[in-house]
C-alpha cells in the first residue's frame, strides 16, 4: 500500500479511464470539465460535467479539453487531472501519491502535443511519466501476443482519432491514424438531421442515435427512432422519426475514411507479416467498435477475420497499466 504507486492512464477524447496493477479500472469518466467563465473555477469533472453539456446558464460552459486525442486547452486538462486522480484514489481505497504513470498518446501525435500530455500528468502529481502508443497499448489490453514475431492488426477506433497498426515483436511495423472517429460521427448525425429536417440536435442526443440506430453499410432490419430538437423555422420544439437507413447513409463517408486508413496500413505491411494478418485477422478496440454491423462489414470489405477485443471500451487502459513490465522491452523509458 505504501509502495510506488502504478498507474496506467487513458486519457480519451470523450472518456478518461485510470488503470491500477492491483484493481482493474479504477475510474471511467467522461472526459468533461464544467467551468465558470467568470471566475474560470472547475466545478464539475467527469459524469457529473457531462450531465450539463447543452444544459448550462450564460456564465457556466462544460467543454472538453481534448481533442483529437490530443490537449487541447492545457490549463483545464490539469486541473480535470487532478480532480479525477482524487476520485480514482478514493474509489481505490487509498491515496495515489507521487504515482508512476504510464499514458498513451495517439501514433500520429507531434512531440510538442506529447510534452504537453507529459506536462498536464506531471502537474497533477505523478512522480515519472512514460509515453505509450494508443495502438500498441490497444493491443496489450486486447490480450494480443505483442511481444512475438507476429503481425497484431489493430483498430483502435475512439472518440477523437482511429489508430491502425500492425505491431509485431513488441514495436510499431506500420501505422495510420486519422483524427476522425466517434465525434465525428455524432457530428455527421447533426449535419444530416439540420439539413433533412430542419432540426437542430445535441451532440449527446446525436451520440444516443449513433448507438441506438446507427449502422455501418451492411443489410439489416429497418429501426425507427423519435428524435427531439429545435426546429430552425420555427424556434419551436420538434419531434421527427428518423431510420436507421438513413443515419446508416449519414455515416457512410466517414467509415469509408476509416475503411480507406486500414487499406492502407495493409498496403505497407511487409509480406512476412501479411500472411499472418490473414490467419489471425484483424483486431478491433474502442467506442467506435461496438457500432452496430461494423465487424461484418470490415470483414466483407477487407477479406480477413476481424475480432473485437474483449473489452473494447477498457482495452487502451488496461493495455496501459499491464505495459509497465513490458515497456523496458517495447520501448527506451522517458521521463
């Protein structure tokens, strides 16, 4: 109890997960901040926050601080840091103090967004800090053998970047990310009901459509939904029904994005390993992956199996947490 602390964190675009070696996950918040604009003071992190986005009086806002996977406003992000570490030591029943942390930054992340990940972990209390790739903690957390001399296919679809890799003897072979994932999706479900109905919705009541009715481009069931919004014509509110056909064709541009980043990343993978891709498949993590049909259609579209990872929504934190004994071996220690 006494002992360094280690924790693995995974600090998402919409949610923030913290790892310990002896517990499990030990938290999982959304990653939402609810500020007074006056007085710039935190009132609210994580569910309680994401409770009042699209809610909030003039002088209270409830943003996200990341973006892209990436910190977007670095002041906020230490201050959610530091209020969510608290949560995670009380719910693991005891204080985290000087913790070593290992946390994760999206492949395609530039060295100043990575010092400034290292930064906001520090300021919150953390004694070392070290840097793991999202795909290569995905696929730790997936329970994929990355260690050995086998290609592990990875999509690791999240909320603000999809990150394709293959990694094989503990290293990243090849490897795509692109900023769009889940919020994006959301974004296309606004877009289209705007233009369609003339109706303005929430990103919240446009995450609930992606879940409910939302489907990758493959043939199924017709599902009808009420959705409540604004009506832009007559400032009134207004329920429409909306079909899964057609946020299915909402989304279609944007996993083809997604389809298009693995294509590629299959693309440059050496020979050797591309033969081990078609035995073993592809694996497949995050929020995004548990979109209705994604997994048939990803199969029909690139010949190969694909799996989805055991806990698609924890893989990137646990992955985290378990890859402090094999960091020394996967990569040279940063701090």
């Amino acid at each position: 109890m006494f002992g360094q602390a280690e924790i693995g964190i995974d600090l998402g675009t919409a949610n923030l997960l913290v790892y310990s070696k002896d517990k499990g996950i030990i938290l999982n918040e959304p990653s939402v901040v609810a500020l007074d604009l006056n007085t710039k003071k935190v009132l609210a992190v994580g569910s309680d926050a994401k409770e009042m986005i699209g809610k909030t009086p003039g002088q209270i806002a409830a943003v996200r601080p990341m973006k892209d996977g990436v910190i977007a406003d670095f002041d906020i992000t230490s201050e959610m840091l530091k209020e969510l570490m608290k949560k995670a030591g009380k719910a693991a029943g005891f204080a985290i103090r000087k913790p070593t942390v290992v946390v994760c930054t999206p492949s395609g992340a530039t060295g100043v967004e990575r010092r400034a990940i290292q930064d906001a972990i520090k300021s919150s209390g953390a004694k070392t800090v070290h840097l793991i790739e999202e795909p290569v903690a995905a696929a730790i957390g997936a329970d994929l053998p990355v260690e050995e001399p086998i290609a592990n296919l990875i999509v690791d679809i999240g909320g603000g970047t999809t990150e394709v890799a293959i990694i094989s003897y503990g290293g990243v072979v090849s490897c795509n990310s692109i900023r769009l994932a889940g919020d994006k999706l959301d974004e296309d479900i606004v877009q289209y009901i705007r233009k369609e109905y003339n109706l303005l919705i929430g990103e919240r009541t446009a995450e609930n459509i992606k879940m409910e009715i939302g489907y990758a481009p493959i043939e199924h069931a017709e599902m009808k939904m009420d959705v409540r919004g604004r009506d832009l014509v007559t400032g009134l509110p207004k329920t429409v029904v909306v079909s899964s056909y057609e946020i299915q064709h909402a989304l279609r541009e944007s996993l083809m994005a997604i389809l298009e980043t693995i294509r590629v990343t299959l693309e440059s993978s050496p020979p050797e390993l591309s033969g081990d891709i078609v035995d073993r498949g592809v694996v497949i993590s995050g929020g995004g992956s548990l979109l209705n049909g994604i997994q048939e259609w990803l199969a029909e579209e690139i010949i190969v199996p694909v799996h989805l990872a055991p806990n698609p929504l924890e893989s990137v934190a646990i992955g985290t947490g378990r890859s402090l004994h094999v960091l020394k071996k996967l990569q040279k220690v940063t701090s």
